[in-house]
C-alpha cells in the first residue's frame, strides 16, 4: 500500500493522459447547453399560455419545464460519473493495493449486510462494489450502502425515511470467534440503563465516551480490542465527525461508516480534486487497517 500523496500523483499521471478532467469540461459544457434550450422552450411554452390567457394549463408547463431540465441535465452527469468510477475511482482502489478491485455496477449482497446484525429495515440499495484481499491475504468486500423504511399510511400515501445511509464492509477473519461483539456508538446513559448485562467495561474512558461494546464474552472483548485499536478507532472518528459501528461475528467482521455517498464524481469539481479524493482514501484505508489490526490481534493471541 502507498500512501495518499503516492496514490494521488499516479491518479494525476493517469487521468492527464486520458484526459478527463477536459471530457468533464465538455460534459458539462454539453450539459448547460441542453439546459438552456430547454429553459428558452419551457419559458416560451409559459409565455404563450399566459398571453392566451391558458393559466389552467400554466402549471402543467412549468413542471414540464423543470422536469426537462433536470432530465436534460442528467444525461451527461450519468456519463460523467461512470467515467469518472472506471478510471478515477478505479485507479484509487488498485494504486492503494493492487489486490483490490473496484466495480461501479456490482453489489454487497443484502444477507451479508443482514449478518453484521444492525437495525432493521425496508428496502436495501448497494453499489460501488470493492473487493479482493488486503496485502493479498484479508478477504474483504466494501461499498456503498442505503436502507430505508417504507410506510404507508391509511390514505394509499407512501413515505420513505433513511435507516442507514454509508459505507460498509465484510471481512473474513483469521480464526473463529464462536462469539458476536458488537461495538456501536454511544447513545448515552440512557441506553445503557437498558443495554443488559452483556455491556463490557472497557479500560479507556475516552473509548466509552464514543462507543458501547457489547459481548457475553468480556475477556475475549477485551483482548481483541486493545489500546492500539481503540486510540485508532478515536482518531478516526474525531478527525471525520462520523460515526461507525463494528460486528465481530464468528471469523467475520462487519464494520459500517455513517457517510454521505462515496466515490462520486461531481460535474462541479475538478474530475482529479484533492480534497474530495483524500476523503475516498481515508474512508478506505480506515476499512483495510482496521480489518488488519483486528485480524492481527486475532492472529497473534491465543484466541
């Protein structure tokens, strides 16, 4: 594995010669000209209907108009961003380990999010499929994730509230558990009235702030999660305000990032921009060292 800067100039090298950030430029260049033909139409539409004094049919022509334009608009952004994910994205994934592998189009299935054992939900949506092995040897598989509620009321209405809404990823562990514990984050005292007697103490008090740890093996808890791993798992969620929640289940491990949509490419932003491209990073590479040093803990102690 290389780190960021390393990464980021063979990104730089790459997309230079294939020339992506000038197609982004002539996406959107394409874009805006399909929009403003289609606002001129959709004004002129609006204009005629209201000197023909058609105001009934006045609202139907603005909707057609605004859909339209987010339709005009749509195209060329679908393009972009699926060019953008076969060569940027792409490129991230195999230059941070080349025993990675990214596909835009596949998907986490859903029982393999089940397992991890979170909360429940409705309806399940999963793209940007990543997977291979970590340094050649951790099997792991990571993407994008959505799960939502569905609720209909009395009348036939339909509404839709976001569960979860991340990344999250699967990895196969060195031994067997024969165990589940769980590390979710903090909900306060509350919460711990009703926790039940599987909470574990852990011995970092900062630790406890940001996370419960729940096991009806508390040794083995312990063992796995020592201060290295902790103090890790603090930087990261105070360095990125996010919060994540990890399931260690039987020689599996489940962790999961509360985050807006990962490895998007934004028609507004440099198709090579620095800080957007650093976030991917650090998101992945928090997922493949924290699978490492747990697999390492796993590994080395007599478990």
């Amino acid at each position: 594995m290389k780190n960021f800067n390393q990464i980021y100039q063979k990104i730089y090298e790459q997309a230079t010669a294939d020339n992506i950030e000038g197609r982004r430029k002539e996406y959107l260049k394409q874009s805006n000209k399909t929009k403003l033909k289609a606002l001129i139409i959709g004004g002129t539409i609006c204009i005629i209907f209201a000197i023909l004094k058609l105001f009934v049919l006045l609202p139907f022509a603005i909707i057609i108009t605004f859909f339209s334009l987010f339709l005009s608009g749509s195209s060329s952004h679908n393009s972009y961003k699926k060019e953008y994910k076969s060569k940027i994205i792409s490129s991230l994934v195999t230059n941070y380990d080349e025993q990675l592998y990214f596909n835009g189009e596949l998907q986490i299935p859903r029982t393999i999010y089940n397992a991890a054992e979170f909360e429940g939900y409705d309806n399940f949506y999963s793209n940007d499929y990543i997977h291979g092995k970590i340094d050649g040897i951790i099997p792991i598989q990571l993407g994008d994730i959505r799960t939502e509620n569905e609720h209909t009321d009395s009348d036939g209405n339909t509404t839709y509230t976001t569960v979860f809404r991340g990344l999250f990823s699967e990895a196969t562990l060195s031994k067997d558990l024969f165990n589940i514990i769980k590390i979710r984050s903090d909900k306060g005292k509350l919460a711990k009235l009703f926790s039940g007697k599987e909470q574990v103490e852990m011995d970092s008090q900062e630790f406890e702030k940001y996370f419960d740890v729940f096991s009806s093996n508390k040794i083995l808890a312990v063992r796995i999660l020592t201060s290295d791993i902790m103090n890790y798992m603090i930087d990261f969620k105070k360095d990125n305000k996010v919060n994540f929640e990890i399931t260690l289940k039987n020689n599996h491990m489940y962790i999961r990032i509360h985050c807006d949509d990962m490895f998007e490419g934004s028609m507004s932003k440099n198709a090579i921009d620095f800080d957007t491209l650093h976030k991917y990073y650090k998101f992945l590479d928090f997922m493949c060292e924290l699978n490492k040093k747990i697999y390492n803990v796993i590994q080395e102690k007599d478990i």
